[in-house]
C-alpha cells in the first residue's frame, strides 16, 4: 500500500531534528526504525534498551519514500518525541485505531505484545496491512505493554 509522499507528518508547526551525518549500513528503506551507532545508521529489531530513530528520506535529492537507500549512502534519520506522526512501514497484519506497536523485523511496527516495549500507536486507517505498508504512526511516551 502506497502512503505519503514524506515520512515526517507533523505536526507541521515544528521542524524534526534529524541525524543526518551518518552513512546507512544497508540497503534500508525510509519509514523504518533505525539507531544510530556512532558510525553508521543501523536497522532496529526491537526497542529494548534502544534510542529509535526514524529512517526519513534524502528530499534535497528528490529520494521518493519507497526507494530503499543503497549501502553507504549518507541518511537522514529523525529523532522521534512524543506525538510526532510519521509515515513508518508496518509489519503485516491488522492494525486498529489507536493500537500500540512495537519495533519488529527489518525495522518495522508490529502489534506490541505484553512485555515489549510500545514506541508509537497506529494513527491510520484501520484494516490489514502486508509487509513493508507505511501507515500513520503516532509516536508514544515509550513503556513496556502489560
């Protein structure tokens, strides 16, 4: 499913920070949770004990959000707070209004099961999703799901 054609949504009365002095360490594709380890901006698979950054695009370049970076290109990463919305791609399945999420695989949102850590709440359309979708996503105060 095709979504915005930006992976920051706002609230359009601020402007994100972003990390953008690190190379990316694979092929990654904007819209899923990155960190940034010193060097380089690395795919997340889960959020335990992580500081999650949003893989954006390279806009001063016209970089659509559905081309994946190539492996050592320079990233754009932002630092996601509390209530941003962002465009971030999905793990497949079902998602309702307002269910939390969790990082998963390849850096995308999934439902968040007890004892996982919740990094955002589903913030778009409900219905179900294939691997890899972008969805609305609203970015949470980070706790650990009950």
């Amino acid at each position: 499913m095709a979504g915005p054609n930006v992976i920051y949504r706002g609230p359009a009365d601020r402007t994100p920070k972003t990390v953008n002095d690190r190379k990316v360490s694979g092929a990654l594709l904007p819209g899923t949770f990155v960190e940034d380890n010193g060097t380089n901006l690395v795919q997340l698979t889960t959020a335990v004990g992580k500081r999650p950054l949003v893989l954006g695009i390279q806009d001063y370049i016209g970089q659509h959000p559905d081309t994946a970076y190539t492996s050592g290109d320079t990233g754009v990463a932002y630092e996601a707070n509390p209530n941003d919305v962002f465009s971030a791609r999905l793990a497949a399945g079902t998602y309702a209004a307002n269910a939390p999420l969790t990082i998963a695989a390849a850096g995308r949102l999934a439902a968040a099961a007890a004892g996982s850590v919740v990094v955002a709440f589903f913030d778009g359309v409900p219905g179900t999703f294939a691997a890899g979708d972008r969805a609305d996503v609203r970015i949470a105060n980070s706790y650990t799901a009950a």
